[in-house]
C-alpha cells in the first residue's frame, strides 16, 4: 500500500470498555429493548442483535453506555480468546459487557477498515498481548492499544474494504456450496442407518437361505439361544431372574425378532455406567473414555486421557475388555461404539455407560441399531434434565433391540462400513477444503495489510 503509516490503535478514536448491571435489579432487564453485547454475540462480524438486553432505565442510571453504529468491538477477556480474536462492528447502537473493548472511530477512519486490519493481525496480537497467569484467556488493554496498524487515507481505506468484500463474497459462496455438501452427506448418512436398522439396506437372509435351499436360524432362535447360554452361565449364588423381554410388537422383516439390551448382555456382565471424574492425565496410564472420545460410530484416541491403572481396576463393572458398545448418557445422548481390544484394561467416565454384548451377537449391529437417528430420538426423549440432559440406565438396559438373523447382521455392518467409510472420506475432503477458505481469508487480509503492524 502507498501512503502508509503505522498507527497504534489508542489514537484512532475513542475507546471504552462496558459494564453488567445487577441482575438482582429487575428493572435493568425486565422487558429489555437495548442490545447488551457479551463474547456470546461476537461470531458474526457485523452484530445486528444480542442474545440478552436491557432496558432504558438501566441507561438512563448510568450503568453502562450506549455505543453508536459503527463501533467496533472487540473480546478482551474469553476462554475463545486462546485460539481467536472476535472483532465485530455494531449495525445499530449497543451496549457492551466488561469482557469487551469498543473503538468509536474517529472522523477519517473506517470501522470496517480497521475490523478487517485486527482480523488480519489477530495471530500476532494474541502472541503479543494476552496476558499470562489468568484464569480466564485475556487480552491486555494497554499492550492493545499500543498495537499498530497501517492506515491510509480515508478514500483507500474505503476501496481496499470493498476489494475484500469482494473477494470474501466468493469464497463465502463457495463455502457456502461446500457446507451444503457436508448437509447432504449427513442426511446420507442418515438414510443409510435408518435403511439398515429397518432390514432395507442388504437381501434378507430368509431371501438367501430360500435361494439357496438351506434353513437358517432366526432371529427369534437366536435369542433363545443367548438366553439358554445366559441361564448356564450364570455363576453368582443369587437366584437367576430371566431378563425383561421386549413388550414392542412392531412389524420386523422376516426372520427378526424384539429382544432388550439386558436380554443381550452376557451372564457376568450387566450394562453399567461411569463412576469415575475426569482427573489430570497419567502418562503411561490406561485409557479413560469419555463422552467426548465417542464420535460418529468409533472412539477417537486422539485426545483421550488416561487414568491410573489401580484406579481403572477398582471399578471392575466398567473396565473395558474390548466388543463391548458404549452409549453416551449425559449431555450429547445417544453417541455410540464398539470398544477396540486396543481399549482394554481401561475404563469410563461417568457420563458413559458401558452395554457387554453376547458373543453370540454382532456387537456393531447393536452398535448400529443405537447409532441410528431414530434411536437417538427415541432416547433423548427418556432423558431428563438435571444440569443437562441425562439418560437412566434402566431406559437403556430395557430399550429395545430388532434382532436379525446372525448372517443378515454381519452383511448389514458391512454394508454400514462400506458406505460410511465413503462418506468419511468425502467428510474429510470436505473439511480440508472449509480450512482452505479459512485460510484463503487470512491470506486475503494479509495481502490488503500488506503495510504490516508494529
């Protein structure tokens, strides 16, 4: 840029910071009208409106002040600030919470103009002026205001605002294309579990043993032997009870039959759920699942911690030994896997229930069956709300479960995992593509900044 000069941001405008009225004080909040502005409004990068606002009393009392259009604000203090700097300009007149910082830019000066610059320097001002040793990720007001950008005159300003318009219109359209491709492979994804949890997705195994000229054991034989095998093995000196059946009376394709998780499980192992907190990671410990490990069909290692290894044994009714499927029960209800042999010896966090499969069974299928978005309707629903959403072990250990065939269950998974793992792929093309145009964006600021800061 021609006619450059570094300019710290203290001198192009006034700045101010905002202030909460006391929320004990009804009238500052009852039927507000005034946008109030918090780190939670700030993901857009012009603020129209404002989850929470105030009333004009709380204005007229002096609480906080009203800022006017244009005002460019900017997150000082927010957990987000570890990773990204929100900056935002205000549409309309608003007011703004202590955890924000706003510029009224001088005459001369272009608040998109200099929204635009901190975004471009976000990277270097987070390295520069956050503080350290705070509790909450936080910026430093005086280290920000001594930051540097590159100012022209008003007239530039102005064209090289519009050239960056121009270009984020692009790539906001073809991000926009991108995230109705990443739309369609979910509804994909969905219509393939749906069509396999209603015997829709391979042939039959009726169909093939008929084909054939063979007979084939049905669903319903299935479960009756699990059961026998469960009755057999059972091993404690209480009195064996014959697990719930199912009351569901729904069609099934042929050849399948209703059971309930508790049906399923094996004789020395119920479903039982997490007892343990997350603590500080234990290099060298084993593994510690939770809910937040559990995604889309698998549990993901890559920022799991571990626990201490006496630890994870003394809750022997949650200790993983690999085929078993967890189901998240707090929170996110209804993520599911099966447990890798990889995962054994370790254990769950409290907010994961654990359901041992039958080695008789295909404990995908089972997997499956939960994973599919009906179920996790159908459980969400049975959950109640305590500080969040939170499923009852009995509403899982009683669910119901269609039982195919053994043979029609393995086609199934494989048919899920052939499908799926397509759709993975294009996930993964997709998502490599959105941190492209993010990027792209970075790259766009960086060149219409080219002044540099200081």
């Amino acid at each position: 840029m021609s006619g450059v000069t570094l300019v710290a941001l203290r001198e192009l405008g006034e700045w101010s910071g905002g202030n909460t009225p006391p929320k004990a004080n009804a009238a500052y909040w009852s039927d507000g009208t005034v946008p109030w502005v918090s780190p939670k409004d700030m993901k857009v990068d012009e603020i129209t409106g404002s989850e929470d606002a105030i009333s004009e009393v709380a204005l007229e009392e002096g609480r906080v002040a009203l800022l006017p259009s244009d005002s460019v604000l900017i997150v000082t203090r927010s957990g987000i600030l570890a990773h990204t700097l929100p900056v935002a300009v205000t549409k309309l007149p608003v007011t703004i919470n202590q955890d924000l910082k706003a510029l009224r830019p001088k005459p001369g000066v272009f608040s998109k103009y200099v929204a635009h610059a901190l975004r471009g320097a976000s990277r270097t001002i987070l390295n520069r002026c956050s503080k350290h040793g705070t509790t909450v990720a936080s910026v430093d007001t005086n280290a920000l205001l001594d930051f540097k950008i590159p100012m022209v005159d008003i007239d530039a300003q102005h064209a090289i605002v519009a050239e960056i318009e121009k270009q984020f219109s692009r790539l906001d359209e073809a991000v926009a294309s991108v995230k109705r491709v990443k739309a369609n492979l979910e509804r994909y994804k969905a219509a393939v579990l749906k069509a396999a949890v209603e015997g829709r997705l391979v042939e039959a195994e009726a169909v093939v043993a008929h084909r054939e000229g063979r007979d084939y054991e049905t669903g319903t034989e299935l479960l009756r032997g699990i059961l026998d095998k469960r009755r057999r093995g059972w091993r404690t000196r209480t009195r064996y009870e014959e697990p719930r059946g199912s009351a569901c009376s729904g069609p099934l394709p042929a050849g399948w039959a209703w059971a309930t998780v508790e049906q399923l499980n094996p004789a020395d192992r119920p479903c039982a759920y997490g007892v343990l907190q997350p603590g500080e990671h234990v290099e060298g410990g084993v593994p510690f699942v939770r809910v937040g490990d559990v995604k889309d069909g698998r549990i993901e290692r890559s920022e799991m911690k571990c626990i201490d290894v006496d630890i994870a044994a003394a809750y022997p009714r949650t200790r993983l030994r690999g085929g078993e499927v967890v189901l998240t029960l707090v929170g996110a209800i209804g993520r599911t896997a099966v447990v890798p042999a990889s995962l054994a010896g370790g254990n769950v966090a409290r907010a994961v229930g654990v359901l041992p499969v039958a080695p008789d069974l295909n404990a995908t299928w089972v997997e499956v069956w939960f994973r599919n978005p009906a179920k996790i309707a159908e459980m969400t629903s049975k959950s109640h709300e305590v500080a969040r959403k939170t499923l009852n072990l009995e509403d899982v250990r009683f669910a119901d479960v269609a039982l195919p065939p053994l043979g029609e269950q393995r086609r199934i998974v494989a048919e899920v995992d052939r499908r799926l793992s397509i759709v993975r792929e294009l996930e993964a093309e997709v998502d490599a593509n959105l941190k492209r145009a993010q990027a792209l964006r970075q790259a766009t600021l960086a060149k219409a900044f080219s002044g540099g800061h200081a």
